[in-house]
C-alpha cells in the first residue's frame, strides 16, 4: 500500500484525509519521528504547504503531503490569510481569533469572504499543488459551536447557516479542504492506476 506521510499531528486531519484517501496509508508526524516545529513564515499559502513539504521530504524521503489553508475577508485585504491561526495573537485560541475578526468588521456593509486551502504534494520526488475554495460570508455574531477556527462566523455561499451549525457531512462535501482533496484524490488515483 502507498504511504504518504502528513506534515501534520492533528488527528481530526488525518481522520478526515484517511477517509478521502482509503487506498493508501497516511502517517502522521509522530509515526515517522519528526518532532520539529515547521516555520512558516511566507504570505501565501502556497509557499507556507511548500516548506511544510519539502522540510518534512528532507527529512523521511517519503511521499508527503502539507496543507495551508486560511480565512480570507475581501474588505480586509484578504486578511486574516496565512495569519488565521494567530490573528487574534498568542497562544492561538479560537475564541481570541473570532472575536478580534467580529471587532475589526464592525460597521462593514461588505461581507463577503472565502476560505483557501492549498496542498502541497511531493510524489516520488516530484511537487504538486491542488487548490479549494469556498465562497462566503462572514455572519454578525456567532452561529453555532461545530467544527473550529472561523466556523460559527463563516456561512457558506447558498447556504443561510454558518459551518459551525450545519453538518460535518455537508461542509466535507462543500469545504474549501474537501475541493483540494477531490482533485488530489483524482491526481492519485491516475497515478496509482498508471502504474
């Protein structure tokens, strides 16, 4: 069975990624003993996943795959971006993040925003991305206690409930990660049948 190694300790990505990618076997950080922490210190996504990669290839030569992804606010110049995880300073809290992008939105007629996910795939040697979005909008208050980050503020495009009240089901078929894994899904599954 195929391995690729997930720059990444999170079991909730690993659980997710494991049920899109049911023919191959994904290790986590800890499985191959890479116990470092991962600077990321680029501005974009792209090249956040990129180092995540190809620090984690450097170090265990397999297949491996890292993922950037991040809320993007138009009105705010596309912040958050890279900086979701901290934007409402250290330690990272939820919380913090949501109420610091609630505050900096105050009085913004203009809603509109997006989620970005960005994976970075080095196949034998070889790096990928695969790219998903997610169109939305960002509510007034917040809207349910499900998922994480900027869930229970963020309402999906077609939808009138946030990703923090609608079911997992739903925003893994609709969610900027599920988009990405779909064309990485597609990609393995050409290259596992080609040879």
């Amino acid at each position: 069975m195929n391995e690729i190694v997930l720059a990444s300790n999170n079991k909730g990505k690993l659980a997710e990624l494991s049920a899109l990618l049911s023919n191959f076997s994904l290790l986590s950080l800890e499985d191959v003993g890479f116990n470092s922490v991962i600077e990321e210190p680029y501005e974009t996504f792209e090249q956040n996943a990129y180092q995540k990669a190809s620090t984690l290839f450097q170090f265990c030569g397999k297949n491996v795959l890292a993922d950037d992804s991040g809320l993007c606010v138009n009105v705010l110049n596309d912040a958050p971006g890279v900086h979701s995880a901290y934007f409402g300073g250290e330690p990272r809290s939820d919380e913090k993040n949501n109420h610091h992008l609630l505050e900096s939105m105050q009085g913004q007629q203009n809603r509109s925003a997006f989620y970005k996910a960005v994976l970075c795939l080095i196949w034998h040697g070889k790096t990928y991305f695969f790219e998903g979005i997610c169109e939305g909008m960002i509510s007034y208050e917040r809207q349910g206690s499900g998922g994480f980050g900027y869930d229970p503020l963020f309402i999906p495009k077609d939808y009138d409930q946030s990703f923090g009240e609608l079911p997992s089901s739903v925003k893994n078929r609709i969610s900027h990660r599920a988009k990405a894994t779909e064309k990485l899904v597609a990609f393995l599954k050409e290259q596992t049948n080609s040879h």
